[in-house]
C-alpha cells in the first residue's frame, strides 16, 4: 500500500521566514512534525501491515506535479488525450509499443500524492501593550488590526486556493492545516476568520482545515494519527477512481478491440513498429488496477489484477510473434513478467499462504524456463543461469525481508500424524492415518531463505560454467552484447556472497548447531571454499577444509572426504605448503582410490614425487597421525591368552595388512617401532630388502623373542631385528613374540610407528595397534602355521591386551559344626586354615553374621574375646608356612526364633614374599600390586529349640465362703481375696536331635497381684529328674496357683504366669563332653479362670460311716455382676434307693440373693445303706427369667426359671473359658485339651458318696 | 491415483552417522557425490526432528520431508535408530505420506533381513554382537544381497506408474 506524498511546507517554510520572536515554538513544532510524520511508515519491500498510515514525503508548498494528460498536438484523430507516459503519446518512451515503465510507479509513489496536507501559519496580530487597563478599548486598534487580519487572511485564502486549483485537477485531497499560538485558539474571532478562509479558498467543508498550536510530541503523535484517520477515507477514494477509471478504459478497449485495431496494424505494416496490442493493453491496465489496489490495501483484488497481468503477459512472451525474442520490448516484458511474479509471490506470503506462493514461484521459473529455450537461451546458455539465479535470489531476499518482520517460515514437521496425536488423540488412527494419506507437495514446502541463495548460488555456478565454456569456444561464438556484459562479471565474487549468506541463514535456522556444527552448514562451508579454491584464495580454502574434514573424518563418509581432499591437496600444492600436501597424499593413500580412479599406483607416484622434489622446510620429523583417518595398514594385535601369571610370557602377534585396493610397495619405510605398554621395551624394526623378489611371500613373519619388564638391560634386547618394510596390495607382516611381566598390570601393544624417509624427508607415522579401514569388522585372527599358512580366529573380546596377575593362593578353609545349633546355647564352629601353597601366607579372617528377618533374634559370634553381633574383621590367623594349618573355634549364640542363621566367613591370604617390610599393607587398603587373594565360605546354621513345654490349665472354685460385703478384712493389704485355684500341667519335652544334660530346674516364682504359685512339684526330689535328657524324654510337672478374685475385667483377659521354670542345661557332645551351660526358660501360661454366673457347690465328704450323720452344704453364689437371683430349692430323695435319712430343708425359697452374694444351705445326711450311695438329688432354679441366651432354657419348660448347675465341688475343675480368642501366649506353646462338660450334664450329675459299714 | 514417484538415491546412516550404503537410481548414473552430500545434510534436519519428536514423545520412525532441493528428501528412523534417507524427484503433485512411508518399510525390511545375516558374524568375536561396526559393514560391497534388495526396490518405486 503506497500513498503518495503529503507536503509539509512550515517545516521547510519557516526557517526561512522566521519571525524571530515567536520562531522557537513553531520551529520546534514543525520539527516534531517531520519526525512524526516521516517515522511512522518506512518504504520497505515488506509491508504487510494494514494500519491506516500514509507514506509521507516532505515536499516544498509550490511543488509541482508531472504532466498530466496531453492531447496529441500533431494528430487529432484521437479524440482523448494521453498522458506522456502512455505508449501512444509519442514523446514516451513506451512509444509505440511498450507495456509500462518503471516511471509510472515512480509517478504514483513519489511524484503525485493522494493526499495533499498543508500547513500554514495563520497571521497574529503582535500584542505589543496588550491587556493594560488604561487602553482597554481602543477601537481604532481594532478596526486596525481587523483588517490586517482579514488582509493577511485573504492572502493566505488566495495562497490556499491556488494550490487547490492544482490538486483540484487531480482530484487529490488537500487539507489545510493552520498552526496558531495557543492564546489565538481562545481568541473568539478565530471561528470566524477560518470560515471566511475556507469559504475564500474554496476547501471541501470536511476534513480539510485544521488548527494546530504548538504541543508535545505526544500530543503532536494523536494529531498526526486524527489526521490520517481523516484523511485516510480520501486517499482511497482517490486511488479507487483512478481503478474505476482504468476499468473503464480497459472495458472499452476490450469491447472496442477489433475496430481499435484494424487501422493500427495497417500503419504498424507501414513504419514497422507495431503499437501496442490488446493483450499488451490488458497487461498494462491489470497492472494499474493491481498497482492501484496495492495502494488502497486490497490485497486480494490485487493478487487478482497481478495474476491477470502474469497470464497475460504469459501469453505475450510466448509467441515470438508478438513479442520477438532478443529485442528492448521483449527484455522490458520478461523482466515485467519477473516482477510481477515477485509481486504475486509477496502477496501470497502477506495472506501467509506459503505453499501458493512457493508453487507459483517454481511454475513461474518452469514456464519461463519452456520459454527460455523457445528464445535460443536455454539450459545450455549462461544467460538461462544467470536468470534463474537472480530468481532464485530475489526470492530468497524476499523471505529474508520478510523473515525479518512479520513472515514465519513454516514448519513441515514431522508428518501430520505427530502434530494431530496430541490434539487428537480420541479421534482414533483412522483419522491419523486419512491424514497422513494426504501428504504434501514437496514443491510447495516452503523452507528458509537459506536454500533459495543456496540455490542460485548453485545456479551462477552453473552459469560460470557456461560461461566458460563459452569463452572456450568462443572464436565461433561472435561476441554478443550479452557476452561481452558477461565478460565484465565476477562470477565466483557472486557465488561465494550467495553462498556466505546461505551459510549465515543456515546457521540462524539450524537448532542443532549449538552442539555441533551443522553438517548444513558444512556443506555450504565446502561449496565456499570450493569457491575460495576456484578463485585461487588458498588459504581460506585451506582453512575451511582443515574445519569441515574433522567432522567428516569422524563420521567417516569418505566419499565426502576424497573430493575435500583432493581439492585440499591442490590447494596445498598451489600454496607450497609440502608438509600439508604430503599429509594429505598420506591420507588420499589411506582412504584409498576412488572407485573410478583406474590407477591405484599413481597416488603413491604423487608422494614419491612430492617427496623427491621437495625438502621440508624444517629438519624436524614430520609427524602424520592418520588414526583419526584411514590408517595405511590394516593392523591388529592379537594376545592368544586373556590372563596370565606373573613371570608367566603372554604370546602375542601383530599384524600389519596392506589393503588390497591400494599399492604401498615403492613408499621408502626405514623402520617401524613397536611400543607396548608399562615397563616393557620398545623393539625397532629394520627394513631390510630381500635378496631377491621370487623369495617374497606375501605373509611375513618376524619373531621378535621374548620381552620382558624385569630384562634391565634393554641394550642387548636392542639387537638387529630386520624385515622387509615394503607391502604390496595385500601383503601382511606379522610380528610375533613373547611378553613378561614380574608384576600384575595389563600388557597391550600401546602404538606402532612407522618411518618412512626420503631425501631430507623424515616422516613418522603413527598406527594405532588395532585399526580398520572404515567400514570393515575388526577381524582378530592368530596365524596357527606359515605352510601351510593357518589363521585361527580368536572369539574373544579383549583380544588386544593380556592381564597379568599373581598367582592364586592355594588355601583350604573347613568349618566344622554339630548339628542344628540350640536357642540360648554358645554354638560353637570350627574354622580350620591351611595353607597349601608353597609360599607363606599371612592370614586375617572376616566374619560376618548376617542380619536375619526372624522375630526377636538377637544373635551374636564371638571369637577369641571379640563379640559382635554383625561383623568381626580381622581375626589373625598369624602368618602360616606353608602346608600348616591352623584353627580357631567360632561361638555363635542364637535367641529369639528358631531358624536359619548365616554366617559369612571370608580368609584373606596375602603373600609375605610382596609385602615390602616399610609399608605393611593393611588388608583394607586397596592396593592393586598386592598379592592377596581371599576364600570366601558361607555357612547356614540352622537354629532349634532344645525343649518344648507344653501346658495343660484346670480351674476350680473356691469352697470358701466368700466374706461379707462389709467385711473389714477385706480392706487390708495383704488380703488374698480366693477365687479358687488353678492347676496347671507343665510338659518338657526334650527336642533336640542331641540331648542334653539338665543341671537344674526351678520354678521361679513371681507372684502377681491375682495369682501366685501355691506350691510345685519341682520344689520336692529334685535330683530324679536331673539327668541327661534324650530326644523325646519328656518331663512332667504340676503346680497349683491360687487365684484371686478379679475387680475389674483384664486388659487383655489374661492373668500373666506368676511363675517360669528355668532349665539349665548342656549339650552333650559326642565325645561325652558338655558344652557350655545354657538356660531356657518357659514360663507358665497366662491364665484366664472361667467366671460364673449364678452357681450351686455342693459339698459332701467322700466318705461316711453307716449310720452316722454327715453334712451336706449347698453353696449358693451369685457371681452375676448385676442381677440378683430369686432362688428355688428342692431337694428330692432318691425314692428307689434311698440310702440316707435326711434332715433339713426340702422344699423351699431362698430369700432374694444380690449380686456377688451367697446363701449356704445345709443337711445332715444319715446313711442307711453301705457302698457307694448316691445323695439325694437337689435342684437348684432361679425364678427369675434369664436372659434368652442363657443355658439351660430346655429345661425351662414349666417356665419356672432357670435351672442353676450344681457342682460337686470334690470334682470340680473347668478348663479355660471356650470362648477365649487366640491371644499368642508367648512363644511357648500352650496346649490346654478342652474337656467339654455340658452344664446340663453336670446339672444331672448326682454326687456319690461311699458308705462305709 | 498413485502419483508417480522417482527415487533418486536411498541411503542407510548408522546410529552413529556413518554411512551404511548409498544407492543412486538416477539413470544415467551421475552425480552420486550430490546424494552423499545429501545424505550428510539431512542428518541435520533428522536431528532437529528427533528432538522435536523427543519433546513430544512421539515413537513414530517416519520423520517426514527434511528438505527439497532439487530433489526432495525424506527420512525414516528405525528403532534401533538406523537412518533411512531417500530422495525423490521433484514433480507438481502432492506425494502421500503413506506412499514414502511404504517405500521406507521396504527399505526397512530389506536392511533388516541383510543385518540378519548370520555370516556377518563369521569370525567376529563373539561379545562383539552389538557392535555397529558389523551393522555399517551390511553396506560393504562383499554382502551383495543388501544391494541387490534396495535396487530391487527403487526399480519397483521407479515402476510404479
């Protein structure tokens, strides 16, 4: 969009009118002005911007315009009249036939403005003595100063109208815009003055008068943006109709085309120059309109007009008749045609569409280049290159401008499919795959500016090339215009600026350059110094070759490398530098011969030359390392064995392999050295020619005898070794020999060199001992005989070096043990060392005890008087001579769970020969020369109990008459509040697979607040059961404990043991000895009496004598917590037998029993009867309704209440409560059989009494 | 419908950008330093674009068009990271992803079956197996087969009209 010039005329007015009292402002103002105005918009070749801004040029008040149209004075046949630029005006220089001229774009762009702004100064009275009370009206200063107003003011209005004749004829916009102090926009005179200027100057009544006072910039900014806003509607209008205008003409010269033209084409026979034809017209109007729309910023409409002027003109330059080839028309339209293009091109980029673009720029270059070889400059000619070079170029400036802005370059990342999967990935594959399916044109991606300089840059280089082949022949060739300009050109100046700035934009657009250099750049770096070469700049070259090889050399593309090189190796010969050229001869020898170079022998010709004809410029030997390139010879040093003692040789060979492709024969190697690592001596080898060549065999072998790091006179080993230093294609030498090493370290043959001299020429060359020509498998291989000759392929991965290391100690570790180790006991473990080596060994033993996961384990060893629960380190077995052996005895004692314990138990051997008496070697200190060498043992013990114990509880009730609720006693201390006893039944039992020997058994008492021992059966004849215990011996205890009453439920429901047996004991050992005394302790099982709820004891002696009265008691408790019981008795004798005479209570009630109370009833009973004699039976029933759950609700069927157990006490004894949760009561395990006793059962119990007589 | 496609030159670069084998189809044969040329730059551009697809965990080996220069250059990256570079000629028209994409699993498939070939290992040691140097060493000009299998592809691409 263009907009043609505004005039800013105070600015350029003012400094030469100045009145010098109010200048400053003003000129300040103008100032500020220009700049505003001229800053906002650059001309630029990209502007895609939009805003509503003008191109401004400063131009003086009284400019003039160009010409406008005039009629033709000698030829009144046409009735409207042309401008002068029009090609039938016959003064242009388009006339008669040409299309358009630059300087009509110059006309719109700079010469004719669409809107015209003027700034002028409105006229101020000067205020001399203004404002003094004294003359406050003075009517004839008015009337004075009015008219010198209205006199200046119609001068200015004259001034104006003047220049509104001249816009008026070109219908461009003027706008006046009056600058005025601040103080006269306050003078209420100053609304009239202006309608009287407007009116006098005739300005449109709309934004076309404005009035500025001098302000800030910032403010002078909104000005300058409120004036282009106004004025922005006029400038388009004024460029929408000169379209309007161009259509029409375009209209009526399309209808009118066939009458237009009969008559021009009869004169145009006649002078022989053709006017313009109609298609020649349509270019020309398409491209006003598209001009003119450009203008406005309608850049659709005018793509469209563009794209109608490139096809017609399309059209035009395809016919030679219409345009013929080689003529001024015809170079004005291609290069029209070029522009357009560029046009075209531009405005795709501006809508961002990148592919429309880029595919109408390779259409454009395609059409014109089936053109091109119509018009005799085709593909072969200079002239095509240099064209599509320059297309190429202006596209790549074009990016490039446009980079810098606004235009992005797009992205054709990693196929559709990735972009999408993000976004889409519910979408599902099918319509992934529906996308991929589409793909893209590959000439429609549009890439970074760097690849179209890349590109013409290739392109002049293909135009130099025609060049010159033109000026080969150019005595036929007879030297056109074009040929003579082509003469004149610095091709290679061009190409190598192209190429520079491909190498920059290729720089800028690689992301991964950062950590390398791009290869991109790279290539563009050789075609530089290519260009460099060509142009004979050797040393740029050479310094771009030395950079671009090393990346080459390490990826090892040596199809890249040989050109690089050779081209490298020309400069170097241009340059002198002999040193250079014969280390690439080296390397161009190392890579060996191209596929087409038929001559493998003439790169080795090279260098003998080089090297015959030449000295170096310094006596230094001249290093060539071709390691990190090809090497000349395939080498390999191969070690038949991986490990060998120390003092024991290590066969090696090396060997070195011509290749097949290249010769090598006739280079001058004097000798080749052989390094290997550490202390070992170097060996040289001498070239020696053989006497004849029939006695040449293509595998030599050289021995080069046994070498050896403890050999300190190196002199004599320097003995004349000689071999034939000469390879031809495929020949191999191969360098045998024997390595020793006194100590452990690792042999390899560390660097092969060779010498090669010549004249004063002296070059080593370095070999690394196993390298391969790129692209070839490292193939180790060991020459097994030389005839015939047999290779043995070495499987092996560290074929290239040999470790050497001392000789394993010989020592023998048993660890001896008796069966599975007893809880509690000090198990002991015997470690036996021998040493069965023939050198002296000192020996320190590691124990560890591994940590085990078994619950409450708390294990420990100990030996000698360490003791660890982990780790002992460093128990010295002392230094041992060899064959003696030496033992110590382990102690590891177990608790907690029986189970596996591991011992890890590790013999460190260290040879008293190396320890060298002033730095005794401590076994932790890890020096790598110390002969040590360790065994390792682990040992699993398993771990059991000695004994088990098992027990077996009964409870029974107290028989004591429970005291009163008051009773005083009952608040003292030490008051034992009986709640019956326990009896429990301890079982031991021995399990072990080797007995024991019991030394002692206690019961340790430990009586608690609810429960104490009464008395055990250990406590009586001890010493019977001391005695040694054997597998399955079992010992049996009982022990009664007197239980108190609970006040509160337990915590956990259980009364602790009061009391643990203790067991001492040793193990017997096989040979009638004892270990040492263990102890194990079971204590007794926590106990948990049953309660009771409502509950009858009955009470009968055991015996009687007949006839005289014994008692019968009935003890009634109710042990309920809450309710109390209302209680029925019955005592019914046995009506069959009746064997007793009763006295006392038959039938009755018992008054209500409380809670925690008891009621006791008692009888006489006389037998009548000998024998067992039952006693009457006597049932017991509570009337109260027990709860539904209660026992005994079967027999309550009368629904008297419930039946209450009657329990004789002489029998009395209940296991643990049945409804007891399985508490893990501690380790030991406590077996209580459960005697289930149904209450009914007991309830029909009747007692028996036996009768004596 | 299947646009004519021209492959001009396949190349195989290893893991560690060394050539592996480069093939050219241009008839006649000429120029097929250009196509080392090309081969090397792409790496470049396949750089960029594994990063790309790193950063957005894609595990997809076709990594689209690289570049056009006279030619137009796609690539493909196997599993194990082996390149495949392939440049077509240029024509007007919209070459489908799925069409380059069928011409890499070929190529893919042919360098797979010549990598498997037991008597590449012949004689190398035997802890050796991972080495690349064998991978690179499947291009040698002594393994015949690998050649004739990528030729036998670009003449069946060349065929395909």
């Amino acid at each position: 969009m263009f907009v043609a010039g505004l005039d800013v005329p105070s600015s350029s007015a003012t400094p030469q009118s100045p009145s010098p009292k109010q200048q400053d402002p003003f000129v300040a103002l103008a100032i500020r002005l220009r700049e505003a105005l001229t800053s906002q918009r650059k001309v630029a070749i990209w502007q895609p911007d939009k805003s509503k801004t003008f191109q401004v040029i400063l131009v003086d008040p009284e400019v003039r315009f160009p010409p406008r149209k005039i009629a033709p004075a000698e030829d009144q046949q046409f009735h409207t009249p042309h401008s002068p630029l029009s090609p039938l005006t016959p003064s242009s220089p388009l006339y008669p036939d040409g299309l358009i001229a630059p300087i009509w774009i110059r006309k719109h762009t700079t010469l004719v403005p669409s809107v015209f702004v003027l700034f002028k100064r409105i006229y101020e009275h000067p205020h001399t003595s203004s404002r003094t009370p004294l003359d406050t009206h003075d009517p004839e200063r008015d009337r004075e100063r009015e008219a010198e107003e209205r006199r200046k003011d119609s001068e200015l209005a004259a001034e104006i109208a003047q220049r509104k004749k001249s816009t008026n004829e070109r219908s461009i916009k003027l706008t006046v815009v009056l600058m005025a102090s601040r103080k006269m926009l306050d003078d209420p005179a100053l609304d009239a003055r202006l309608t009287f200027i407007r009116r006098q100057s005739g300005l449109d009544p709309r934004a076309a008068l404005f009035v500025l006072s001098p302000v800030t910039s910032a403010e002078i900014g909104d000005f300058v943006r409120s004036l282009q806003e106004a004025l922005y509607e006029p400038a388009i209008e004024y460029y929408t109709n000169h379209s309007k205008r161009v259509r029409r003409k375009r209209n009526r010269h399309s209808q009118a085309n066939v009458s237009y033209q009969l008559p021009l084409t009869t004169i145009g026979s006649t002078s022989a120059q053709r006017p313009l034809r109609p298609e020649g017209w349509t270019v020309r109007y398409e491209y006003k309109m598209a001009c003119f729309a450009e203008f406005r910023g309608e850049d659709d409409i005018a793509l469209k007009h563009y794209h109608d002027a490139y096809s017609a003109l399309h059209i035009m330059l395809g016919s030679t008749a219409i345009l013929p080839p080689r003529t001024k028309r015809w170079a004005e339209a291609k290069v029209l045609a070029d522009c357009i293009s560029v046009k075209i091109c531009k405005l795709y980029l501006y809508n961002n569409e990148h592919a429309m673009a880029l595919a109408h720029h390779s259409s454009h270059m395609r059409l014109f280049s089936d053109l091109s070889r119509g018009w005799g400059i085709g593909e072969e000619t200079f002239e095509f290159w240099s064209w599509l070079a320059r297309q190429h170029r202006v596209f790549a400036e074009l990016l490039e401008q446009g980079t810098r802005s606004t235009l992005k370059i797009p992205t054709h990342l990693p196929s559709p499919g990735v972009a999408s999967q993000t976004q889409e990935t519910q979408r599902g594959s099918l319509e992934v795959e529906a996308m991929r399916a589409l793909g893209l044109n590959p000439t429609q991606a549009l890439q970074h500016p760097g690849f179209y300089y890349y590109m013409a840059a290739r392109c002049t280089e293909n135009r130099r090339d025609r060049y010159l082949r033109a000026l080969e022949n150019e005595s036929s060739h007879h030297a056109s215009p074009g040929f003579v300009n082509e003469r004149k050109v610095d091709h290679l100046s061009i190409v190598l600026e192209l190429y520079t700035r491909a190498y920059e934009l290729f720089k800028k657009y690689s992301t991964s350059s950062s950590q390398s250099q791009g290869r991109l750049t790279l290539w563009i770096a050789y075609l530089i110094a290519q260009t460099y070469y060509e142009s004979g700049k050797f040393e740029m070259a050479v310094r771009f070759f030395e950079r671009i090889a090393k990346t080459y050399r390490r990826e090892q593309w040596d199809a890249l490398l040989r050109p690089l090189l050779s081209t490298w190796y020309r400069c170097a010969q241009h340059l002198g530098d002999m040193e250079l050229s014969v280390q690439l001869l080296l390397e161009i020898i190392g890579h060996g011969p191209q596929d087409d170079q038929d001559d493998p022998e003439s790169l080795e010709e090279d260098l003998l030359a080089v090297l015959k004809s030449t000295v170096p410029s310094s006596d230094q030997v001249l290093t060539v390392d071709l390691t990190e390139s090809g090497p000349l010879l395939d080498t390999s040093a191969v070690f038949w064995k991986s490990h060998v003692n120390v003092d024991q040789a290590a066969a090696f060979q090396i060997t070195l392999t011509a290749p097949e492709i290249i010769s090598l024969a006739s280079l001058p190697f004097t000798s080749l050295l052989v390094q290997f690592s550490g202390d070992l001596p170097s060996i040289t080898v001498q070239h020696t020619a053989p006497e004849s060549d029939a006695d040449v065999s293509s595998l030599q072998k050289i021995d080069l005898g046994d070498l050896s790091t403890s050999s300190s006179d190196n002199e004599d080993k320097d003995k004349d070794i000689k071999a034939n230093l000469r390879w031809r294609p495929g020949d191999t030498l191969i360098l045998c020999g024997n390595l020793t090493s006194s100590v452990p370290s690792n042999m390899t043959v560390s660097k092969l060199v060779l010498t090669l001299k010549e004249g004063n020429w002296n070059i080593d060359l370095p070999l690394h001992p196993n390298s391969r020509r790129s692209g070839t498998i490292p193939y180790p291989r060991w020459l097994g005989s030389l005839s015939p000759v047999r290779f043995i392929p070495v499987h092996r991965d560290n074929y290239s070096f040999v470790v050497v290391r001392h000789r394993p100690h010989v020592v023998k570790v048993s660890l001896s043990s008796e069966g599975p180790a007893y809880l509690g006991e000090e198990f002991p473990i015997v470690i036996d060392v021998t040493n069965a080596d023939d050198r002296e060994l000192d020996i320190v033993v590691d124990i560890l005890l591994q940590p085990t996961e078994i619950e409450e384990a708390d294990n420990f060893i100990s030996v000698d008087e360490e003791r660890s629960s982990s780790l002992i380190k460093g128990v010295e077995f002392g230094v041992l001579p060899p064959g003696v052996n030496m033992n110590k005895t382990l102690y590891l004692a177990c608790s907690g769970a029986v189970g596996d314990r591991v011992i890890d138990i590790s013999v460190q051997s260290r040879s008293m020969a190396s320890v060298s008496p002033t730095t005794p070697v401590t076994p932790q200190s890890p020096s790598q020369v110390a002969d040590t060498g360790e065994t390792l043992r682990t040992l699993v013990v398993p771990t059991v109990d000695p004994i088990t114990a098992t027990h077996h509880v009964t409870y029974r009730r107290s028989t004591k008459p429970s005291p009163g609720l008051g009773d005083l006693d009952t608040f003292e201390g030490d008051y034992w509040d009986d709640a019956g006893e326990a009896h429990v039944v301890t079982t031991m039992t021995s399990v072990g697979p080797s007995g024991i020997f019991v030394e002692g058994l206690k019961l340790l008492r430990e009586d608690g607040t609810y429960a104490k021992v009464n008395e055990s059966t250990v406590d009586q004849d001890e010493d019977e059961f001391l005695t040694e215990w054997h597998t399955g011996d079992e010992f049996c205890d009982q022990c009664r404990i007197s239980l108190a009453r609970l006040d509160e439920p337990l915590g956990g429901g259980y009364i602790p043991g009061p009391g643990t047996y203790e067991v001492s004991w040793r193990r017997l050992l096989p040979n009638n000895q004892k270990g040492s005394l263990a102890k194990t302790r079971f204590s007794l099982p926590p106990l948990k009496p049953p309660s009771d709820g409502l509950i009858a004891l009955l009470n009968v002696p055991n015996t009687a004598k007949l006839h005289q009265t014994i008692p019968l008691q009935l003890t009634i408790r109710n042990g309920h917590p809450t309710k109390s019981a209302n209680i029925i008795l019955q005592l019914e004798p046995d009506a069959v037998t009746d064997g007793f005479v009763v006295a006392g209570i038959r039938n009755g009630r018992l008054p209500i029993l409380l809670p925690g109370g008891e009621e006791i009833i008692k009888w006489n009973l006389i037998p009548i009867e000998c024998g067992w004699v039952k006693v009457p039976k006597i049932k017991v029933m509570n009337r109260r309704p027990p709860p539904p759950s209660a026992h005994g609700q079967a027999h309550d069927v009368e629904g008297e209440g419930e039946i209450v157990e009657v329990v004789d006490v002489r029998w009395d004894g209940r296991p643990e409560q049945s409804v007891r949760t399985s508490v893990d009561v501690a380790r030991k395990s406590v077996e209580v059989p459960k005697v289930e006793m149904h209450p009914s059962d007991a309830a029909q119990f009747a007692a028996v009494v036996l009768v004596l007589p | 419908m299947a646009p004519q496609l021209r492959l001009n030159a396949v190349a195989f670069v290893s893991p560690q950008n060394h050539p592996i084998l480069i093939r050219t189809f241009e008839q006649p044969r000429q120029d097929e330093l250009k196509y080392h040329y090309i081969a090397h730059t792409s790496l470049d551009v396949i750089d960029e674009r594994i990063q790309a697809a790193t950063a957005s965990k894609s595990t997809d080996c076709y990594l689209g068009l690289l570049y056009v220069e006279d030619v137009a250059v796609y690539g493909y990256m196997t599993p194990l990271k082996v390149k495949i570079i392939i440049a077509l000629e240029l024509s007007d028209s919209i070459v489908r992803d799925a069409d380059v994409v069928a011409i890499f699993k070929a190529l893919h498939t042919a360098y797979r079956r010549s990598v498997a070939n037991p008597f590449l290992r012949l004689n190398v040691p035997t802890e050796n197996v991972t080495d690349h140097s064998i991978l690179v060493s499947a291009g040698n000009s002594r393994w015949q087969a690998f050649r004739k299998r990528v030729d036998e592809i670009g003449r069946a691409v060349g065929g395909f009209q």
